[in-house]
C-alpha cells in the first residue's frame, strides 16, 4: 500500500509542488522575462507554473483561491514590463484581472466538460482577452505577451503570416509544451521536452531563413486604430486572425460549456 500511495504521489508532480512555490516560481520567471528583452527566453517557461496551478481546477473545488496567486504573478509581471512605473500600477492591474480570466474560465469550463477541456482552452481564452484590448484601444500602452520579444525583431519574421500576435501564441504553446514536459508528472517528460524545444527553436530558425519582413507592434497598432495607410496593406486584409479567431472561439466554448452545465443540473 505504501509503494502504491508512493507511485501515485510521485506521478503528479504539479500537486506535489504547492501552489505558493509554483506562484514564486512563476512571478519570478515572468519578471525576469520582461526585464530580458534584449534575450527573452525565461519568457518561454515562465506561464508553465501557472498552467500547473491551473491542474486545481481538476482536484478541488476551490481553485478559485489560487486565481489571486495567478492574479498577482501577473500583475507584478506586467509592471516589470513598465520597469516597475507605479504610474502604470492600474493599467497593470487591470490587464492582469483580464488575463487571469483566462485561467479562471479554464476552471469553469472543466467542471463543466470536464477532461475535454484541455490546457489549451487556457490559451484561446488568453488570446481573445488579447484582442478585446487591442479592440478597444485602452490604452495603447498596455502589453501584450508578443511585447516580451518584440526586440528580437530577427525571430519574428514569421509573423508575416500570422499577425503579430502570432507571437503570443507562440510564447503560449511553448510554456504549455513546457509544463506538459516538467511539470505534469512525477518525471520529466522527454517527448514533450523535445517538442517544446524544437516549438521554441523553429520559428526562429525560419524567420532568419526568411526573406520576408515580419509584422510589429506599431503595424499592428496602425492598422486597429483605422490608419489610412495601413489599411493599404497586405496586412490590413488579414489583421490579427489568430487572437480574432480565439475570441470567437471562445464564445463558443462559454456558451457550450454554460449549456452542458444547465443540463447537468436538471
């Protein structure tokens, strides 16, 4: 009995690692992150301890205690990108609340559909709270996880194809492959090692491949505040199709989860 309660301890190491020492963990990653532009690679790893906190959502009921751990993380992070500005303390605030919704419907969604809501739903949530602020021009200033690489601009050539937030996308997928390889089980994963560096490594391996010139923060920008320029663009015929997509994604995640949930009370 004791070697059983040992294996099954041992195989889920994102419970065994409480959620205080992932949250340290985490909001010490995302700092770092921001504060490294010029060579932003802690960015990569830095959500995947939130993503294990997340994993609350499929043992207990009160989850919802450790949105505030996830809350925080992100609004110290979001001020590291400011350089600590207290004057950006609101804005950074508030941005941190959306984001943190994203992991909070990833709670609601689970017990609602249970293992068919993936990690990933965490993603689509994410990018669709990107576009709404990008939507609604509040401010300009404010960031977007694709902000932690923009001075890598010889990584991003890729974005041609994407948008720039393709970017964010980007950051996501890999600190998701990331958990799924270190923090998932009891042991590393090495499958999921493997694919997560090759996720991390190729797009920038392409984008030096590349002729083609990728899409910035200041396109992006021109082209949803209707400059008439921009909209002469390529560009401006696909705008930002990756978090436009999540969004509505995303409404039809919320709307068949709150209908399976309705069902499942009568």
């Amino acid at each position: 009995m004791a070697k059983e309660n040992k294996k099954i301890s041992s195989s889920k190491v994102g419970y065994e690692v409480g959620p205080w020492l992932l949250f340290f963990i985490a909001t010490g990653l995302l700092i770092a992150g921001w504060l490294m532009r010029s060579f932003p690679v802690l960015i990569f790893t830095a959500l995947a301890p939130l993503f294990a906190i997340a994993d609350k959502a499929h043992t207990e009921d009160k989850f919802w205690n450790y949105a505030e751990l996830v809350l925080i993380a992100l609004t110290l992070s979001l001020l590291a990108g400011h350089l600590f500005q207290l004057s950006f303390l609101i804005s950074s605030m508030i941005q941190a609340i959306g984001f943190t919704l994203a992991f909070v419907g990833y709670g609601f969604v689970h017990q609602s559909l249970g293992p068919k809501a993936g990690k990933f739903t965490v993603i689509i949530f994410w990018l669709a709270i990107e576009y709404v602020f990008l939507k609604l021009h509040w401010p300009l200033d404010n960031l977007f996880l694709a902000d932690a690489v923009q001075l890598k601009t010889a990584w991003l050539n890729w974005t041609f194809h994407t948008g720039y937030l393709g970017s964010s996308l980007w950051i996501l997928l890999t600190n998701l492959f990331f958990y799924l390889a270190i923090l998932k089980e009891g042991k590393i994963n090495w499958a999921w090692l493997m694919i997560s560096i090759v996720f991390l490594v190729g797009p920038i391996i392409y984008s030096f491949s590349s002729e083609l010139t990728g899409i910035d923060r200041e396109k992006m920008i021109n082209l949803y505040s209707n400059s008439p320029d921009s909209m002469k663009s390529i560009y401006s015929k696909r705008g930002e199709f990756v978090p436009r997509t999540a969004a509505w994604i995303s409404v039809l995640i919320i709307i068949f989860a709150m209908v399976k949930n309705k069902t499942q009370k009568k």
